[in-house]
C-alpha cells in the first residue's frame, strides 16, 4: 500500500448532470462535470476535514491526478494506492487501510472517496463502515461496471477465500458520482464486463432495453453513455424498494448464483476473471434452467443463448470440476435452509425470485452450457 500526494489545481469544462435520488441519503449524479459537483460538496460540507482517496493502481496512473488537479479541495487529499484486482479484496488489505486511516488519525467526521472500479468502492466502503463506526464516503465509480452496479445499492463487503462478498456491509455512501469519461481508459474485457451487467438489467425488468443493448456497439463508450443511466434507474427501482434484499431486491442476483462460484472457482486456481464474465456464464445456466423448469420460451432462451455465447468466450472448466462449483454454490449468502436460492426468468424483462433448484438439474444445467 503507498500513499502518495500530487500537485496542485487546473481548470475543466463541464457539462449539465443528471441526479438520481436512491435509497436512504444517497444520489447518483450522472454527467461529465463530476469534479465540480465534488468541489461545490466539498467547500459545503467538508472545508474543514481531513479526505482520504482510496485508488488502485490503473485508476491512479490514468487519472488521479486529473482529480486532486481539478478540485482544489483534494490538493492535500491522503491517497491509499492499493494492488489492482480482485486480489486485494480480503482482510489483509482492509487492515492495512484501517492501519493506514489510524496513522493518519482521521475522525469520524472526516471523509473517504472511493476513485475506482468496484472491487475499490466494495472494499474502501467496507473499511470506511467499520472504522470509527462508520465515517462518510463518496463513490467516483470509473469502470462501467462500478457505474451501473456497485454506484447503487450500499453493498460493501470482502472475499473470504474462494467465497464471493462474504464480509460485509450495508453502507450507503453520500454520494455517487458517474463520469462516462472514465470509460475512455477502459479495455474490451472491462467494457464487457460491465456490458454483462446492464444485460441482466434488460433480461430481469425491461425488454426495451434489452433491445436497446443489444442494437448497440458496446465497445463504443458514446453509444453505451444513454443506457448507462437506465441501468442505474432499473437498479435503482429495486434497492430503493428493498433496501437490504429481503424481497424484490433479490432479483438483481440473476446470473450470480452460477455466477459467483464460477468466479470463486478460478479465484481458487489463482485465475481471477472478471466478474461480469462469470456473471454472463451464469446467466446462461440460469435462463437454461428456467428453459427447463418451464418458465422461459424457447424463442426467449434462444436469443439469450446467442448474445452471451457471441459475445463471451466459453470458460475453460474441467467437467469433473463442476461439483466445485456447485460446493461453492452452497455457501452462496442468498441461501436459506440449506437450499440453493436462485432468480431466474419467466420472459425477457420478467424475473421470478426465491427459486430452489435440485443439485442433480443444478450439475446438468452447468454441463449443457459450460461443457
């Protein structure tokens, strides 16, 4: 872990935003003129406080010091530069973060901002709601899919080992802000990464814009800008409903029981891959398994088989490894009674929560599509 200080402030041009109000205190605001949202806040509410950025290592070569460079406030921010990858998403690393907040004596009324994807915003928001019981956060999401899943919702939390978020918290930030200029530095891998998450969006709650999705470019960050903000409403429509997934909320674990072990399983072999890809796999299992249960039409299955299988490579698992996976799928948090808990589909843009699966339907599903 490093801390390092950059240099002081330039100007920007901005642009108008647009706010969405979520759950609890928190908003996102979508635009290009982030920075000065966050500098009007920070004159406001924070002048007098000591702020910690939390970053990896990609976010703080391409832009951090874009950030502290064009917003005054930060000119003296404490910056955590952490190992990038989902690696550093465990215990030892929240440690170090708390050591580090402790060395640096900061209060409970000081504030962290989390700059990054969302292994940053899920761990930073972890440290920050444990330290001190609990002190403020803002979210500076930079990946597209911190943008459209974690900027909403107030999950925090850790891996345990193999297992996927199995540490954590309910934390709302005070604020989320989504800048699609972030984008521009971003690989395929991680704009289809994110991809596969606005894709969930559409196959649980709106056809149209499954379609949108789908008549689009996803490697063309202008194109994706419009449905990034979709997103962020659909997902925003279930937390706000259900903010601690008791209920509705659960539908946005479509593809994530599959999806999750799968992720876990490679995480085992030293192997990360990223999250939207065992979450794209995963859905592909689960629409096979509301095929088969009778929930989903033919014509639906087909057209989600092929845009997944277009677009994601096929995973390279060993059959006699699919029993580690569903192991994994065991100690999945949304399970009750020992039972596997699943969303699955009844439609494109139609979900049925609180579905349990057979292990033996379970193992078929995996071999079908990930065979």
């Amino acid at each position: 872990m490093l801390k390092k200080h950059v240099a002081p402030p330039k100007k920007i041009i901005f642009v108008t935003m647009q706010t969405i109000n979520t759950s609890k205190h928190a908003a996102v605001q979508i635009g290009q003129a982030t920075n000065e949202v966050l500098s009007n806040l920070l004159k406001e509410k924070y002048s007098n406080v000591k702020k910690v950025i939390i970053t990896d290592d990609n976010v703080f070569e391409f832009w951090i010091e874009q950030l502290v460079t064009s917003v005054q406030e930060l000119s003296n921010a404490e910056i955590i530069q952490l190992p990038a990858g989902e690696d550093s998403k465990c215990m030892e690393i929240v440690m170090q973060i708390l050591e580090s907040l402790s060395e640096s004596k900061i209060e409970r009324n000081d504030l962290i901002i989390n700059f990054g994807g969302g292994m940053i915003s899920d761990l930073g928001g972890f440290a920050a709601s444990i330290f001190k019981r609990g002190i403020s956060v803002i979210n500076i999401p930079t990946t597209l899919l911190a943008q459209v899943d974690a900027s909403v919702g107030g999950k925090t939390g850790i891996d345990f080992g193999p297992y996927k978020n199995q540490i954590g918290t309910f934390s709302e930030p005070e604020l989320v802000l989504v800048n699609p200029n972030y984008l521009s530095t971003l690989t395929n891998d991680e704009l289809k990464s994110g991809y596969a998450e606005m894709l969930k969006h559409g196959l649980i709650a709106s056809k149209k814009h499954w379609n949108n999705l789908k008549s689009i470019d996803y490697h063309k960050v202008d194109q994706l800008t419009s449905l990034i903000t979709e997103s962020i409403r659909i997902k925003n429509k279930f937390v706000t409903a259900d903010p601690h997934e008791k209920s509705v909320r659960k539908a946005l674990n479509f593809g994530h029981t599959v999806g999750h072990a799968i992720e876990g399983y490679f995480l085992a072999l030293g192997q990360p891959i990223k999250h939207g890809y065992g979450v794209a796999w995963g859905m592909l299992v689960e629409a096979y398994l509301s095929l088969k249960k009778g929930l989903l039409h033919k014509s639906d299955w087909d057209e989600i088989h092929y845009i997944i299988t277009d677009i994601y490579a096929p995973l390279k698992i060993n059959k006699v490894d699919f029993n580690k996976i569903i192991d994994l799928m065991r100690q999945d948090k949304k399970n009750k009674g020992g039972n596997i808990n699943f969303t699955l589909l009844s439609g494109i843009g139609q979900h049925l929560i609180n579905q349990t699966i057979v292990e033996e339907e379970i193992l078929e599903a995996l071999k079908e599509q990930l065979s």
